[in-house]
C-alpha cells in the first residue's frame, strides 16, 4: 500500500496545504491538530513518516517516541540557522516555514527511502532463499532452477525479486517497486513499467503466468509474493559432511485479540455429486484448481483465505489488517470469485460456488497445526452466520447478512431480503442476495442515505463555498481542498452546498479504494452515470445514451475515444482511430477535457472531487489538466 504520512499541526492552514501537496504526490495522509489526536492515529494505522510542527512556544505538536518509525520536523526557522536542539538531534529531517512544496516532497521522498534501504540492509543476513524450485543466491545475484540452471533475468527483473524475496506476504507497492527496480530513476506518478516487468518475471518463475500462484496482484495495493520461502542454508549440507542443522521449533498460537471482521464463505455447489461421478485422482485435481482459483482472487482484495478438510473455505477481510471498507471489500471479492469459477477452466465438469458473507466480533487469533505452522482462527457468531447463508445462497449467488448489509448499504444493489430459519437463531433472520454493483454516484449516499441530520457548527466553512461559488459565476475558476479526519462531516459540508445550488450543474468524481489501478476511474464513473448506462441495456440503447451525452463540437475522434473509454459498442460514424497506447492516452485526456470544458463554457459548473486520496495516476494527470482555467 502507499506510504501513509501523519502531519501534526496545531495550524489548520498549514495542516491542509502539507496535505495538498502530499497527496497528489501519492502519499495516504493522515491529520492530527494535537497530540492526543496524533497518538489515536499511530495507535490505529500503520505510520511510515510523522511530521510534527513546533509552535511558536517552542514546543512541539507531538513529541515524538518509539511509536514514530521516522519524523520530520517543522519550525518557523530556516533548517542551517536552527539550533540544534530545536530541530531535535533524533529527526531525520528538519524544514523551515516558510514551507516550499518541492522541498517537501523531495526531503520526504529521501527519508523513506533511507527507510526502505534500512530494512534491505537488515534483511541481508539471509543471503540464499528457496521458493517452489528455485533457488536465489542474493549474493551471487541469480535464480537457478530445480535443476541447478541459471535462469535469465536482466538487472531490472532481478532487482524487481529480490524486492519480492525481502518482504514476502507484503503488499509493496508499485511506487516501492518500481524504486527498487529503477535504481534511482525519477518516474511519474503514472509510471506503468512496473507492470511490465512483474509480467516479464511472471513468464519466468510462473508455472502459468495467466495464473500466477506467487507475485499476486492486490486490488488497489499493488503486488504480494506469496510463495513459501525456506532458508537456503538450513536445507544445504554442510560441507564437513555433517547433518544440516535442525528446524526452528513450530511457532506458538498467535495472540488472541478481539476483532471487528467480515468472514466469507464459500463452497462448490453438487459436490457430493462430484465426488460421485470423477476418480479420486480427477476430484483432486478438480478441488485444487479450485481452491488455487478462490485464493488468487480472495487475495487479490486483501482477504486471508483458511483451509478446510472439505470444499469449503472461510476467507477473513479485516484481520490481520484492519480499514474502514472492508464489508464492501469482501462482497467485491465474493462477486468476483463467482465470476472466477464460472470461467475456470474444468473440461470434465462446469464449477458452480455459492457464497455467504457476514460480519461481526471475534475472537482472532492463531492455532497450531499438525505442528508445521500456524492457522488463523475466528471464534464467534459471524464465521457460523456465514457457513450457513452459504448453505441457503442460490448456485453463483452471494447472501450477504444484515450485519453486512448495514456496512455497505446502497453500494450494491441486491434481491428482495429473505427471512431464514438459522440454527442457533429464536427467530427468522433476514439475509440478502447481492446481485451486483450499484449506480449510486456517492458513496455518502449509498451509506448514509438521504435522510440527513441538519448541518450544525458549519456555517463559517459554508459560507466560504458560498463566496467561491460567486466568484466562480463571475467566469474565475476556484479550487478548493476540504480536507480533516475521517467522519467530521466533509462530504456532509458538500452536500449542503449542491442543496443550496438547487439546478446549477454539478459533476461529482468518487474515487475508489478498490480502484486505484483502474486508469480514469472517477471520470469513467461520472459520464456512465450521466449518461444513465443500466445494467440491460442493448449495444444500440447504449449507444443512443451515450450519442445523446457528449457534444458533438468535440470531434468525431474525441467522440470514438471516449466511446472506446465506457466501453460503447464501436459505430460507423465514429471510427476508432488508429494510435500506438501512449499516443491514446494523451488524445483521450484531451478528449476528456474537452468534453469538460464545453460544458462549463455554457455555465458555471460545481466538479467535486471526492476521497481524492484513493484516485489513481491517470486521473491524477486528468486532474491537474481538467482544474486549469478554460479560455
């Protein structure tokens, strides 16, 4: 996942320009305006870099400990003239106010670096790792086979595993990869050559690269090496001929903790039926494909899979990580592992899985296994709940439980609710089937609803959007950042405002937690959304939606462009042009922006932006073009 970086700043300003400037950069940004706030942040989320400014009493805004991996500190003067004890002999940075972006960016990019570099230095000890049938000798810099050959790998390739090898089961990413393969090279924030080498090195170490069982792409985060690594040296034969070394002993049980999770579970349809009809050895093959098939997608969104004696398996989303989305998260994962098996490929018989998915508090923790490692286990309602709404779900369906679907509400749409006779339960419980991703334009909304409780405490942040307004229906272009800590009422603030502007034209952008590699995502979102795309509609009601949004002032190739971007069937009139991908790309932004620009030609126009943290690289780009003042 991105770097996250906590500023501490008694100073509203100063805490929302730092943020302004960090988080187009890609950085995840957390805001804290005392210390007590700031501890609540480093006790919740995983910190790379805390930067803390010191008020003009001296004093800092949190004094950093052992709690802060890395900090950069802030004071009212210039870094050279500052005692030594003001900057504080423990930092590893020091910037002066009056603050300059691009010497911020660049001193925070230098301290995580330092920090990534510091964990390759300890991670050296190892020097030869074992994976599968490879072996890579990180001194010598080569992978040899099962066999003992030397597998081919260019400089990048091998730098881009030995990324891999050093942080086995993290999500690194492509930022941190592409640092590790690039040796130094500056790249953009949209930067995609990292996914050309990941499949490079696929091809590789892949026993099948279309499916890759060890560097797994996680929605959203990047890449996981999951392949199990052994020591290199404690499987060597020492070379006086003596026994190699015994095994560490087993780990113990992981520490039991209270947590707050969504469990998934799921299981193939007519499996008794299967194991009736296939020989032994094929039902084995059978139940392997498709548990290799439910890890690689479950982990693709984060989740972590447990195994079972039968076809069932229980998938967690919230532990050992916990966020904010990870309900959604786990419908999103159910949806596509539904998708998944239907297209998997088994000749001898069409896999059909039926998914149950519920959420709840556990007890988690781990539990030792035939003394070879350790298992994650939940104890606790929401692991039976989901067992048996998988019993009850229709074949390729997925019944998701109230505890459920009060997290995710309207972000998905769903079937009428049945009510279930569960064992354990006095009384029917109502469950619903989730038939797939919902049209809502907010995420606000889908969660919130459009009951609101009236706005309170507001009115100064109020009327400065109101001023803007004004001045932007005076033909001058306003941009404004409203940023501060999760549930203190920003996308409540906006709403306020759009009720206010009643019929003027406002355009909303949502960005998506499960979306940041999918290029222009907020704008693909918006126009499908403005153009009322539904999920039946015909190639030609599509087209004629879609004719009927855009402005034909634009071009005929700016048209076909954005046609091919939502995925309209292709028409006569509007032939796609013929582009290499970069020159595409750069034609369909300035197509974008065009679109835009029109529109805001003919009247003044409210875009907002929202959860801006989440946006991937492309619409980032996008972005910095589409808020620049039109002629």
């Amino acid at each position: 996942m991105r770097h996250r970086i906590l500023v501490v700043a008694q100073d509203v300003m100063l805490r929302s320009t730092l943020a302004r400037w960090l988080m187009p950069a890609g950085y995840s940004v957390e805001l804290a305006e005392s210390d007590r706030r700031a501890r609540e942040v480093l006790a919740a989320h995983p910190v790379a870099l805390t930067i803390p400014v010191r008020g003009r009493s001296g004093a800092l805004a949190l004094k950093p400990d052992h709690s802060c991996s890395r900090w950069i500190v802030v004071t009212e003067q210039a870094p050279d003239t500052v005692p030594r004890s003001r900057c504080e002999p423990a930092a590893d940075g020091c910037l002066s106010i009056r603050l300059d972006e691009q010497e911020v960016l660049a001193s925070v990019k230098s301290v995580l670096q330092t920090q990534l570099g510091d964990e390759n230095t300890a991670s050296r000890v190892e020097e030869t790792w074992l994976f599968d049938d490879f072996t890579v000798d990180l001194a010598g810099r080569s992978l040899r086979d099962s066999l003992g050959n030397e597998v081919s790998l260019t400089r990048s390739e091998f730098a881009l595993l030995v990324a891999f090898v050093r942080h086995p089961g993290r999500v690194l990413s492509r930022d941190q990869l592409l640092d590790a393969a690039a040796a130094g090279r500056r790249a953009e924030p949209y930067d995609r050559s990292v996914d050309v080498l990941v499949g490079r090195l696929r091809r590789k170490i892949e026993p099948d690269p279309k499916k890759p069982r060890f560097i797994v792409t996680v929605q959203g985060g990047g890449y996981k090496f999951v392949a199990k690594l052994r020591d290199g040296h404690s499987s060597a034969q020492p070379a006086n001929g003596a026994s190699a070394r015994s095994e560490e002993p087993p780990a113990g049980p992981q520490s039991i903790e209270r947590r707050q999770i969504t469990v998934m579970s799921c299981g193939l349809v007519g499996s008794a039926s299967l194991a009736a009809r296939l020989d032994p050895e094929d039902l084995r093959d059978v139940i392997s494909k498709y548990r290799r098939c439910c890890t690689e997608v479950i982990g693709r969104f984060g989740g972590l899979v447990t195994t079972s004696p039968d076809d069932r398996l229980l998938a967690y989303f919230g532990y050992p990580i916990a966020s904010e989305n990870d309900a959604e998260t786990a419908v999103r994962a159910g949806l596509a592992l539904i998708d998944a098996l239907t297209k998997l490929d088994i000749v001898v018989y069409p896999l059909h899985a039926r998914v149950g998915i519920a959420s709840g508090l556990v007890l988690a923790g781990g539990a030792v296994l035939d003394q070879a490692g350790v298992e994650p286990v939940a104890i606790g309602e929401a692991p039976s709940l989901a067992a048996q709404l998988q019993a009850f779900a229709p074949s390729d369906a997925v019944m998701i439980a109230a505890s459920t679907r009060q997290l995710v509400r309207g972000l998905f749409d769903y079937r009428e609710a049945k009510f279930l006779a569960l064992e354990g339960s006095a009384k029917p419980v109502p469950a619903w089937q989730v038939v797939g991703t919902s049209a809502v334009e907010s995420r606000f909304e889908a969660l919130r609803g459009v009951d609101l409780t009236p706005l309170i405490g507001r009115d100064e942040e109020l009327d400065l959007l109101r001023r803007r307004w004004q001045q932007i229906q005076s033909r001058e272009g306003r941009v404004v950042l409203i940023s501060g800590e999760p549930g203190i009422g920003k996308s409540r603030l906006i709403r306020a405002l759009r009720d206010e502007l009643g019929g003027h034209a406002a355009l909303s952008f949502y960005c998506s937690p499960n979306h940041q590699d999918s290029p222009l995502y907020p704008f693909v979102t918006q126009l499908a959304s403005a153009a009322g795309f539904g999920r039946t509609d015909t190639p030609q009601e599509r087209f004629a939606k879609f004719e009927a949004l855009v402005h034909p002032s634009i071009g005929d190739e700016a048209i076909a462009l954005i046609a091919r971007l939502l995925s309209v069937p292709p028409d006569e009139r509007y032939p796609s042009p013929n582009l290499s991908p970069r020159r595409s790309k750069e034609r369909t932004l300035e197509a974008l922006v065009a679109e835009f620009t029109v529109l805001a030609r003919e009247r003044p126009v409210l875009a907002v932006f929202e959860d801006v943290h989440w946006m991937d690289p492309s619409s980032r780009e996008l972005h910095r073009r589409h808020r620049r003042p039109s002629p």
